[in-house]
C-alpha cells in the first residue's frame, strides 16, 4: 500500500481562533415562547424555510421542525434546500452550510444568523495555501470535505461527506488515481485505513472531535461495559478504534434507534443528543470524555460556531434581512461541478446518503 502525508506550514500553524461560546440571556419559558411565535410569523410571511443541523441548540431545530423545514446532516440540509420552493432558506449552521446551500441554489436568497459562525476545518484551510498545495501535485485527484470554503470546493475535482467518502475514495483508488486530501487529517487517515488508497492529507482538524480522549475513554467503557461506542470520523484514530459504531450524524443517530444496546458512549457534539433522545427517548447518553478546561476546544463536545445559531439572532435576521450569503457566481459556478459529481455518483450507485449519514 502506498501512502502520503504532508504538511503545509500554513495548515500546522494555527491562523484562526477558536471563539469563547457565546452567552445567550436565559430566556423564561413564555419569552421563548414568544420569540418562536414571532420567528413563525416571519417565516411565512417572507416565505422562507428553516433548515438547521443537528449540531444546533434544541430549540432550533424544533424550530425547524414545527414550521415544515428541516434538521439534517450538511448535505441533506441542502438538498432539502435545493427540492423545497421557498425563495428564502435560513441556515442554521455554519458558514459553509449556508455556502454549500447558495451553491446549489443560486436563485434563492439564503441567510443565516451568524455569517462569522465558521468551521476550524475550513479556517484552517485558506483557498490560497490550499491553490498553492493543490498545484505542487498536480498528478493527483482533489478530493475536499464538504466542510470547506467555496473556493477551495472550486479548486476540487471532488467534494465528499463523510457518509460517501469512503465509497468515492474506494471507486478513486480502483481506476488507479492518487488522491490529494483535504482539510480533515482524522478523517483522511481513517478513509486511508480503509480504503488503503494513496492520500496526500492536508493538516486539518476539527476542534471538537480532535478533544475526544482514548485512555479517559477506555475507563468509561470499563464503567459501562454494555455501552455501544459510536463515534464520529473527525475523531482521532485511538479513540475511534474503540468504536462499535463508526460514522457521520445521521448514521450516529440511527444506531442509537436500531441497535439493541440500553446504553451509548458518544463521541460527536453533543447537540446531536437532541435528536438522539427525541427518537430513542428509553436510551441512556453518555458524552465521551474530552480534554475539558484548558484544551484548545475550551467547549467541550460542543463546537463553539454552533453555538453561534440562536433563537434571537435568527429572528433578527428575519426581521433585518441581514446575513445574506453572497458567492462569487464565477467561484460558485466552479464549486458546484464537484458538488454536482457526488450527487451524480450517489445516484448511480445507489448510495442513499440519508441513510448513510453525512456531516
Ligand atoms: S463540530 Fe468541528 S467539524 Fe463541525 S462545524 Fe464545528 S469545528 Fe467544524
């Protein structure tokens, strides 16, 4: 098996920084109630639809919900975009979601509460260290995350999520192709582990996943030896060794509605236990254990850009008409092609993404 790895000063050095959580006021049960009647008012009269990602706060994504629009992994969030008719969608979610869904919806207006909620996986990837590295090795397929600026989708042969990157990895490898990886280190070293393709890998990470720890791991497994691990690919490699169950959001969430297991130590953000427990309500959530105070995700399993998504700022970007996402349209006719070869690949292949479970 031949493989690569490199990297880049501009990737290893750190160029952005990891914002505090931000703190919301405590809102009383009827203040809240009244925010979302006015956000539900707003909605329908601007025509527009709600999509947030499971990373979100709860209220969010019933939100989403209750007024017919949708909480979902990042692709499927646009999709549901792209088939839905509303002219106006509102990401709840981070930067690269609003981009992803302006992409494939250029005609419609997309918004989102908070432009500067972004990604440490697409901060630490700027598109023109990204250029430079993508033209040393130009003998190589460009295969990017979907968690990634628009320019960088632009500079892609291919972009993935990680319930179909194994598979695009897989068909690459076959027809011979070196692979050029980007941004997400954990989730290169663990689609190269598998597919034993030749992947050269930007030095990315995600700062909440990368926090998981292996030993602290293996002692709540001890504590709960009937617990089924599931764990998230942007985790580093000890800690998803462990797994019982490796995968994306979606699939995360189906393994705790299918499998037969009381009990689930999870390693992802710690807004998908929303979700998890709306649909498998009997089950016990154990958080995986992190590096807590003093790490670099001074979060701890909740990814602080996320965090950004709130009932208030989203009805006052209804109300404002603020935090519009605009692309490029040269860069963003550039970034669907690749967007655009992953929908087709998964159509003939029959890989339903939904159910696979995507970032
Ligand atoms: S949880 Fe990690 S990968 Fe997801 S948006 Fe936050 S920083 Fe990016």
């Amino acid at each position: 098996m031949s493989t690569s790895s490199a990297t880049l000063p501009e990737a290893s050095n750190r160029t952005f920084e990891v914002p505090k959580h931000p703190e919301w006021p405590v809102l009383s049960a009827s203040e809240k109630e009244t925010l979302k009647a006015r956000i539900k008012g707003l909605l329908k009269e601007q025509n527009a639809v709600l999509v947030a990602h499971y990373y979100t706060d709860g209220d969010l994504q019933d939100l989403a919900e209750e007024t017919g629009g949708c909480v979902a992994d990042s692709l499927e969030m646009a999709r549901f975009g792209t088939e839905h008719d509303a002219p106006t969608l509102v990401v709840a979610g981070v930067r690269f979601m609003g981009e992803t869904a302006k992409i494939l919806n250029p005609e419609k207006k997309v918004l989102m509460p908070d432009l500067e909620a972004t990604c440490s996986l697409d901060a630490g990837c700027p598109a023109d260290a990204f250029t430079r590295f993508c033209d040393q090795h130009p003998d190589r397929t460009v295969v990017v995350y979907a968690n990634t600026s628009a320019a960088v989708k632009a500079r892609a042969d291919w972009v993935v999520t990680s319930g179909i990157a194994l598979s695009i990895v897989e068909h690459l490898k076959n027809k011979g192709e070196k692979i050029l990886w980007a941004p997400d280190k954990h989730l290169g070293h663990y689609i190269q582990s598998v597919t034993g393709a030749d992947m050269l890998m930007w030095d990315g990470s995600c700062v909440v996943h990368e926090e998981f720890k292996s030993v602290a791991l293996e002692r709540v497994r001890k504590l709960h030896p009937d617990a089924a691990v599931l764990v998230h690919p942007e985790s580093p490699a000890e800690v998803i060794e462990q797994a019982d169950v490796v995968g994306s959001t979606t699939a995360l969430i189906k393994a705790v509605t299918t499998m037969a297991n009381k009990e689930f130590i999870v390693a992802t953000d710690e807004g998908i236990f929303h979700k998890m427990h709306q649909l498998a309500p009997g089950k016990k959530l154990i958080e995986a254990p992190t590096a807590g105070q003093g790490a670099s995700c001074e979060s701890c399993a909740h990814c602080p850009w996320m965090a950004m998504n709130a009932l208030q700022n989203l009805a006052e970007v209804l109300e404002s008409g603020r935090n519009e996402v605009i692309i490029d349209p040269a860069t963003s006719e550039r970034a669907v092609l690749p967007i655009r070869r992953m929908l087709d690949f998964a159509r003939e292949y029959g890989i339903t993404m939904k159910g696979k479970g995507n970032a």
